[in-house]
C-alpha cells in the first residue's frame, strides 16, 4: 500500500528556532551561557576516575526518569539487575526491565561515540528508535488504536506508515514526515556557542510535533536531545535533564502541548505554529536543565561526598557486613580516584590475605570496580547505595 503524503507544507512547524530578534531571545541567551558555564563547571571539578563511575549511574537514572514519564516505574536498582540479566519473576516487571536494559545501551552507544551522524539527522533519529525497539520483548512492541482496538505492531526504526493523533494534536500525514524530519536537521545543524544549545531546547518539541515512530516518540527526543547537549556542551554524561522533567512533568507536558497552539497575533513570531510557546518551553528546558546541573554539583561536593560515603562505611563494617580497614581502602580510592591492586597492602599495612579479603568485600559491595581480576580498582556508584551516598537522585525502592 502507497505511504499517504498530503503535500504538507514547511511552513507548519514553522519557526523551529526562536529568532534573534524576539523580545525573548536575549533571555535564552542568558540561560544557554549559565548553562554552558555551570556544565564546563561540573564536568572540571571531577575526577576522571569518578566521573567515569557516575556516568554510569547517570544513564540508569536517566533511564529511570525517562521512563516514568511513559508511566513506566523500574527503580534504578531493578535496572542494575537487568544489567546483570538478574530479571523479576514476573512477567510485566521482567519486560520492564528489559526496557529499561534497552534505554541504558541506547545511552551508552551515544556516550561511546556510537552516533556518527549529527543527533537530529534523519539517519540518527531512525537508529535511536532501531535500537531502542530491536532490544524490546515482542509484548511491548505493539500500540492499539483507541477507536478500533486494533492492535499495531511496531517496528524498529522504521517511520510510521499511518496518520495519528496526540492529544489535540494531528500529527503530519506519514509521507510527508521524512522531509520534514529533513528540514529539522538542515535548521538544527548551527554553529557558535548558544545556538546549539538552544537548538536542543527547540528540536525537542519540533521532533514530537513530527511523531515519525507509531511509538517511543517520546523516549527517542529525550535521548536526541541528551546526545545535542552531550555534544554543545561536553557534559561526559554527567547530568540528564530527564529527571527535571520527570520531577515537573505536568508543567512539561503542558509547555509541550501548549507550543502545538497556533501563532497568537502579529507579535508573535512569523511563522505558522507560536515563537512565544516555543521560547516558554524553551526557557523552561534549560532552566530545568541547569537545575540538574547544580543538584549534581551539590551531591557530588568532595567533602560531603567523601564524609557520607565513609559513614556508610563505618556502619557496614559495625554491622560486620564489611572487614575492618575498608574504610582505609575506601578512602584512599576516593582521594586517589584508581588504586593498582599492589597497593592495597601497603595501604593496609596488613598482609596480602587481609588485603585480598577487604578488595573481595568491597567488590562484592559495589562500593568499588575492576574491569578484570588484575584491573585497577575503581570507585563505584551502585544504585543500591545511591539513597546513602547521593540522597535525592531518585526516590527509595519501595519493597
């Protein structure tokens, strides 16, 4: 069956950039530099070590967030387990990690340098919903039309074939979404400091206003946008604006809603849809964005980091689930950031059993890594610690 194209034309999600000579853009200028200043910030003030670690919890948590915006909840520890193919006994739980385990390799092929093309081609966008859905159980990849009933298989990064609504909102016919997928990327691909921050701001909304997958639109712009931003501002994946959105999704979902409207009068930009919401939004999401800029800074504070990590510590080896002089192997991980295991003898000034017995511990903790049996050792941030040592990045398991 031919694809249908109503000729739509360009001008309908028109303007895709709020313009230079908007009253608001002086605004978002300002916005897109602090952010830019208190990324490069964060990023400097950390270890190399510890930065590589927190990364790693960073795309759990961003996953976790990401997904209960779908109004899919699969705590951060459960994620951890679907990492180590420790999946629930239940079956919609067990989808819901596998999900989630497919988020988490969709974030890390974009923090490995996966993506070759620019994050809004058209190319990249197809692959971030290929591999996101190729990794999904068959019982997630379907959507149901609410008229019908009938149940509509989705597939991997293959662009929708059938008109939709969201919402209020009537999506572009399915023929014309390539080419408007292609004018995205022709007015996202900006040089300078602001505009590609900014650019990630605006192409969030444009992309949903598209919708060329049947499903995961929502997952696919969340992830465009983190790799824009990984790329403008060399985050190293430190810091998501998932879960900001996630903490406000109401107002989030309204500023999304609201920049379908339609423009508001001769002041409001030139183009067919509203420049005024677009810049709302926009302000919103990089205000939101510089919010989990400063959480992170503040939960990531040496000191402070480095005194809760060691009462933990403290406890555990109180409570005998740790050896004594863990803490003394602990600490000298967080100061030094990696320790070659030939050290830890000496760091003890114990024997190589002992030193054997308090690496095992901490490994078997999660408190520390080791790519390999001889590999240095490196600090860990396990989700199951997270609630004691980075109180806040996301709630406590409810068992």
């Amino acid at each position: 069956m031919p694809i249908p194209d109503d000729k739509e034309t360009l001008g309908l999600f028109e303007p895709l950039m709020v313009s230079e000579g908007a009253s608001t853009r002086p605004a978002l200028n300002d916005l897109a530099l602090e952010l830019a200043e208190k990324s490069a910030g964060f990023r400097s003030s950390l270890p190399d070590s510890i930065a590589a670690a927190l990364a790693d919890l960073v795309r759990s948590m961003n996953c976790y967030y990401s997904n209960l915006i779908e109004g899919h909840d699969t705590h951060p520890i459960d994620i951890e387990r679907a990492m180590r193919n420790d999946y629930s006994a239940d079956p919609k739980k067990r989808n819901l990690q596998l999900e989630a385990k497919a988020h988490v390799a969709v974030q890390k092929w974009i923090d490995d340098g996966g993506m070759t093309d620019p994050p809004t081609a058209p190319a990249s966008v197809i692959e971030l919903h290929r591999r996101f859905c190729e990794l999904l159980p068959p019982e997630l990849l379907f959507v149901e039309n609410p008229k019908t009933g009938e149940r509509i298989p989705v597939v991997p990064g293959e662009l929708r074939s059938r008109y939709v609504d969201v919402g209020r909102h009537i999506a572009i016919s399915p023929g014309a979404v390539p080419r408007f997928l292609e004018r995205m990327h022709k007015a996202y691909s900006l040089p300078g400091r602001i505009e590609p921050i900014l650019a990630a701001a605006c192409a969030h909304h444009r992309l949903l206003w598209v919708h060329p997958f049947l499903d995961g639109n929502g997952r696919v712009a969340r992830l465009m946008s983190y790799a824009m931003l990984r790329q403008a501002l060399d985050t190293r994946g430190l810091w998501s604006v998932a879960r900001g959105l996630a903490r406000q999704e109401a107002a989030y979902k309204e500023h999304l809603a609201a920049c379908d409207g339609p423009r508001r009068g001769d002041r409001d930009g030139r183009g067919t849809i509203s420049e005024a919401a677009l810049a709302s939004f926009a302000g919103f999401f990089l205000r939101t964005c510089i919010d989990q800029v400063e959480f992170m800074a503040g939960l990531m504070r040496p000191e402070r980091l480095r005194d809760r990590i060691l009462i933990w510590c403290e406890e555990e080896m109180r409570a005998g689930a740790l050896p004594p002089k863990s803490d003394t192997v602990l600490k000298a991980a967080l100061y030094q950031g990696k320790l070659d295991r030939g050290e830890i003898e000496g760091i003890l000034g114990a024997s190589e059993r002992t030193a054997r017995r308090v690496t095992s511990a901490l490994l078997e903790a999660g408190a520390l890594s080791s790519s390999t049996s001889r590999a240095p050792l490196m600090l860990a941030f396990p989700a199951k610690h997270a609630g004691r040592w980075m109180p806040g990045l996301f709630p406590d398991q409810v068992s």
